[in-house]
C-alpha cells in the first residue's frame, strides 16, 4: 500500500470492512470522491465493479439455499427459505419477514427467486450474511415508524399470500394478517384508539357479515382507513360521498350504533 496519512488509512479500514473490497479498490475510491467515505462507498456499489462482485457472493449465498437445485436451480424452496431468515435472524410470525419477502420480491410466501434475491440485496448493498442481518433489523425498526414503507410491505403481502388462482384473500388468511400488522406484538402499529378497540371491532363486524373473502380494494383501504382513525376516533375526516369501499362505509355505522350502545348501557350502570 503507497503512503497514506493515518486518517487515509482508517478511510481504507473502514471502506474495506464496509464493501469487502482490496484495499487498493478503497483507495481509488476514496481518492476520486475526495476521500469522504460515505460517497466513495455509494460510488462503489453503483459501480460495475461492485455489481459483478456482490452478484458472484450473492450468487453463491443463493445456492447454499437451494432446495433442488437440479430441478429448480434458480428458486429456494420452503425449507431453504426457512433457513435463510433464520440465519439473518428473522421471525416468520413478524412483520420484518414480510419486508424481506417483499425486498425480495418473493413470487409467494416461503419461495425466493434468483432474480429477486440478487437484485433485492444487491439494490440495497448488501452481499454478506453479516450485513443482510443488519438490513433486517432495519427494516424491523423502520416498518413501524415509517408509513410508506409500512403501506409497501401491507400492499405486497395481499398477492404474496393469496391462494394460487384466486382473486381474493381468504378471510381467515387476511384476518391473521391484520392482526401481524395492526398490532406491535410482531412489529406492526396498534390499531387501538382510547375508546375504540379498532381491530377487534373490524375483526367482529366482518364475522357477523359471514366472513366474506377480502378483495384488493378493501385491503388497500383498511390501511389509510387505520391512518384516519388514529388520527381522528371520531369520524371528523369521513363522508359518505367518499369513495370508501362499501364495506368500510358500512363499518361507520356499525361503530357509530355499537359506540351508542355502549353509552346507553354506561348510563343505565
């Protein structure tokens, strides 16, 4: 290595611990983006360079998964799916597994494609085991807190776990799923306001309807629904010239009289 001040060398350290790149592949780097290592690492996966690099590694991380590999080299089956969000130590009964499933584009749930596995991973700089662990505890931390990201994983996971062939979800499967994400058990938000039980209410209503399947509408649409009730219990926001489905306008008024009746029955108390 050439002479490099102290600072340049802990850049270097720091570079080549970050992207697994030589140390002489650091120090271009560093050097044509002025030695800041936060460009000098953007710069670098961005690169194609970077590109053939990281897609070798995750090319052979991906193969270590496969489950048939002469039937189906380029998918990972359930079992290999298993074992690989155990080592990034990821929960299946977490909304972080849904993230990942969606970072991956995941054909359905437990199954990884080649393509979406490389190009996920590699998009977001990531062709270790080491980092894919610290990119899940990310999204862990970030899914909660941020609502786009929330609402990009809530849309994907409707087609993720709908049956083969059918247009909508089965409603015990939409249930199960509105209880990972409406609740911070398993890294979703509390659909709870203080006088609204929202969930267990939404839960109720759609059983006492006969526990119809859940179209890709409505499942949409009960994610900005929460938002506006967390934001407002008492209805302010909503009207009936909204363009609602018929399904949560009729919960309105289902909350409205159930809300009624409890007021009632206070008073009598």
């Amino acid at each position: 290595m050439p002479p490099y001040s102290g600072v340049q060398k802990q850049l270097i350290s720091q570079f080549v611990n970050f992207t697994e790149a030589k140390d002489a592949v650091a120090a271009k780097f560093l050097k044509a983006h002025r030695w800041n290592v936060e460009e000098a690492i953007d710069a670098y996966f961005q690169s194609p360079q970077s590109n053939g690099e990281s897609t070798s590694a995750l090319n052979k991380i991906f193969d270590s998964y496969r489950d048939a590999p002469e039937e189906n080299p380029d998918g990972i089956g359930i079992e290999g799916a298993m074992r690989f969000l155990g080592d990034i130590q990821v929960q299946l009964d977490e909304v972080a597994c849904l993230g990942i499933a969606e970072l991956l584009k995941s054909p359905s749930m437990g199954e990884f494609t080649r393509e979406g596995f490389v190009n996920g991973w590699r998009g977001v700089g990531c062709d270790n085991q080491q980092k894919m662990i610290a990119h899940a505890a990310d999204i862990r931390a970030r899914i909660p807190a941020e609502p786009d990201l929330f609402r990009r994983v809530y849309r994907y996971t409707f087609p993720l776990c709908r049956m083969q062939g059918q247009r909508n979800l089965q409603f015990d499967i939409a249930v199960e799923q509105w209880r990972l994400f409406f609740t911070p058990e398993h890294g979703g938000i509390q659909w709870n306001t203080p006088t609204t039980p929202w969930l267990d209410w939404w839960i109720e209503y759609l059983e006492e309807r006969g526990k119809r399947p859940v179209n890709k509408d409505l499942w949409e649409q009960v994610e900005v629904f929460l938002r506006k009730t967390l934001e407002d219990e008492n209805f302010g926001w909503w009207s009936a010239d909204a363009a609602w489905p018929g399904t949560l306008d009729e919960f309105v008024g289902w909350v409205q009289a159930k809300r009624g009746k409890s007021a009632e029955e206070m008073e009598v108390e």
